[in-house]
C-alpha cells in the first residue's frame, strides 16, 4: 500500500533517505531527550558526587568507607528498580514515567541539604535510587531509537554529548563553585534548583514518542515507520537466553566499576597525592570533555559498521587512561591520561544503548536496557566501595590501580569476543 510519508518520522528499511528522520517533530523528540540527560542522575549525581566526596566525612562525623558505602547502595538500589522502571515506560509510555520522577529526583536534591548526621546520608541515597531509576538514560535512549533508525548511533551520540558528556564537563566546576560560595547545603539545593528549572519544562515540553505525539496530531489510526520501530526484536526472557546478552552485561559492568568508581573517587583521590583542588576538578572537566568526544565519534562510526568492534578502540584507550589517572602526577601527562579516559567512557555510555538497540531491537528496549543499565550502577557501586575501602585500609588509593587496571581488561575482552549486530543499521556495513 502507497503512501505520503509521515510527518513523525523517516523510515525503517524504506526508500526514504537518511535526511528522512530529521523531521520538526523527531528533532523537538531528540531535544527533550537532550535535556533529559543533561539533568539526568549521570550528570548530577556522578559528576557531582566527587565534590561532596571530599567534605562529607568530616561534614557528618563519618568515613569515607561509610559514604561510599552509601553511594554504593544507592547504585546497587538502582541495578535492581531501573530494570523495572525501564518495563514500567515500556509499558506505560515515557512522559508518565519520566516527569514524576524529575520532580522526586529535584526534591531529593534539595532535602539533603538538611543532613546532619551519616545515617542521613545513608537514608537519602536509598531514596535517590526512586527517582534515579524513573529519570534515567534508558527512557530517553529510547525516545531516541524510536524516532531514528538510520542515523540512531549518531543521534544518541549526540544527545549523551550535548547532554550527559557537556553537563559532565561542567557540573565539577560549577558544583565547586556553589560549594565555595555557599556550603556543600547550597551545593545540594543548587543541583535541585537546576533540575527543576531546567530540565522537567524542557523534557515537558519536548520528549514526545511516536505514540503521544500521532495521538497529538490525531493520526491514532496511522502506522509509522517509527512506530513499527518499537515493534521490533526480542522480548526480554529471549534476550537473557542469548550469550551476547551476557558480553555486553560485563562489559558495561567492568568497565562502569573501573571509570565511574574512578570518576566519584578523582577528586579525593588526586589531591591527595598533592594536586590542587583547581587542577583535580580541571582534570575531571578533561576526562568529561574526553566523554562528549567518545560519544560523538563512537555513534558516527557506529551507524556505518555492523560491528561492535568499531568501539573496540575507545575501550582500549580507557584502559590505557584510567592507569594514568591511578598512578601519574605531572598535568602534562595526567590530563590527555583523563582523555582517554574520558575517550573511552564515552564510546561506553553511547555505545550501551545503541548496542542493546542493535542487538535485542526495541520491543522491549526499556526493560532490556534497564538490565545494562543496572550493570552499570552495581559495577559503579562496587568499584566505589572498593576503592572507599582500599583508601581507608591502606591509607592510600595507590593499591586501587590493580583493581581498575583488571577490571578494563576484562571489559575489553567482553568486546572483542561480541558477535556482529542483528538488527543493524541501513546505513552500516558489513
């Protein structure tokens, strides 16, 4: 049956061209998503969280055994709701997920500027798993594969860079900032106030799927390319019988417990081997300016070949970056260290949705992703109480190189043994 071609969105396996996805309403879709991870939990929360690290023990009368004991619950919290959160938008659609959950992750924000003591500490990174798991990267990675199929790895680039790699790049310095000036107290409330003025009118306005949006131009009836998109691919119980499932499980898992955990611990655990405050946030802004080209060039490249092996090298280079990061102390070395960390960090937040995308289809993209998602909060988690534990029993972090070093190892070898993708790009080749 012939056609017009819809005005939500470009084709799947159609005739269309490329240009054919880059429609108004798809563009204001990728928008939303934009900004839904520019305030999201992976700017927020983990490019804030070494900040705080710093002055929290002595703030609270705890250790910092117990405070990343904290963040580390808190992450594993999120490994087992943001599963469920992701089936709940699958489920339920997005906005109804994602908007309540802004204004809970605000907030939570704001409240903690109340504590007092190291159990409060503990309480509000319980409850900050609710909202984490509601306003998480896996809805708005998947409001984006809904609209793009051709160009879906640069696009997702894209939004993380511009959204998640700048607001990385930026939170250290400017949660620094508001530390300075007004108390770690006016640090939380300022994080709150820019989550809530920024990021739920935008996402509010913008983030639209196919679905909500034909329901908005009355076009109920119609089928879509972008909506046939979510009909696509394996349930998750098929998933979870695939061993591909499994390489891309360990290798979000090793690699999030080797570069995130590096990431919460970087400022701690540079200035005190003797850098200045000034040059471990700055090395930190490297390693997320290294995060927005990592996700740029990954998504590029990833649209144009039918291989995961195409991130093989930005996982090499964080392998590379992250034994700087542990062990060097000169800037001139330290800081294109952070980049290739930051590199390789990149290539793996862009890379996780794209390859369960490629991988499982979007059927059902939310819970699937939820699970890789999760992955990534319980190795984060791990490798921040980890190295937690290794500072306060060694009274260094030095012995922590060994345990980031094996654990991007492993990550790399997860990748390289991946098959190629089963629902690949129109764009890519063989």
């Amino acid at each position: 049956m012939s056609s017009a071609p819809s005005p939500l969105a470009g084709s799947s396996g159609s005739a269309a061209g490329a240009s054919g996805e880059f429609t108004r309403p798809a563009l204001l879709a990728a928008a939303g998503a934009w900004f839904g991870f520019l305030t999201g939990p992976n700017v927020m929360v983990a490019a804030t969280n070494s900040n705080f690290l710093r002055l929290l023990p002595d703030a609270l009368h705890t250790s910092r055994t117990n405070i990343s004991f904290a963040l580390a619950v808190s992450l594993w919290l999120n490994a087992l709701l943001v599963p469920i959160g992701g089936r709940m938008i699958d489920r339920f659609g997005l906005r109804k997920v994602v908007l309540p959950g802004i204004l809970i992750f605000a907030a939570t924000f704001i409240a903690m500027s109340q504590m007092q003591t190291g159990w409060h500490f503990l309480a509000f990174q319980m409850l900050m798993a609710l909202p984490v798991s509601m306003h998480a990267s896996p809805a708005y990675a998947k409001l984006v594969s809904l609209w793009f199929d051709r160009n879906r790895g640069l696009v997702l680039g894209v939004c993380v860079a511009l959204g998640a790699g700048l607001g990385q790049t930026i939170m250290p310095k400017l949660t620094q900032w508001l530390i300075a000036t007004y108390g770690w107290r006016g640090g939380y409330i300022g994080i709150g106030l820019i989550v809530l003025a920024i990021g739920f009118p935008m996402v509010f306005l913008l983030a639209h799927s196919p679905k909500s949006m034909a329901a908005r131009l009355k076009e109920d009836g119609e089928e879509t390319p972008a909506t046939r998109l979510g009909q696509q691919g394996l349930t998750r119980g098929e998933a979870l019988r695939r061993p591909t499932f499994y390489l891309v499980f360990f290798a979000i898992a090793f690699g999030s417990m080797a570069l995130l955990a590096t990431m919460q611990h970087a400022v701690p655990l540079l200035t005190e081997r003797g850098l200045p405050i000034d040059t471990a946030t700055t090395v930190m802004s490297c390693a997320f300016a290294g995060v927005i080209i990592g996700q740029l060039s990954s998504g590029f490249f990833a649209d144009r070949f039918n291989s995961p092996r195409v991130v093989l090298p930005y996982f090499v280079c964080a392998l590379f970056g992250v034994l700087v990061v542990h062990s060097q102390n000169n800037p001139a070395v330290l800081i294109p260290g952070a980049l290739l960390m930051g590199l390789g960090l990149g290539g793996e937040i862009s890379q996780n949705a794209y390859l369960v995308s490629r991988y499982f289809g979007l059927k059902a993209f939310g819970a699937i992703y939820g699970l890789t998602f999760a992955a990534s909060a319980a190795g984060n988690g791990t490798g921040v109480i980890l190295l937690g534990y290794i500072r306060d029993h060694f009274g260094t972090y030095a012995p922590g190189i060994w345990l980031v070093g094996t654990a991007m190892s492993l990550s790399v070898l997860c990748v390289a043994l991946m098959p190629k993708f089963n629902y690949a790009s129109p764009n890519a080749k063989a």
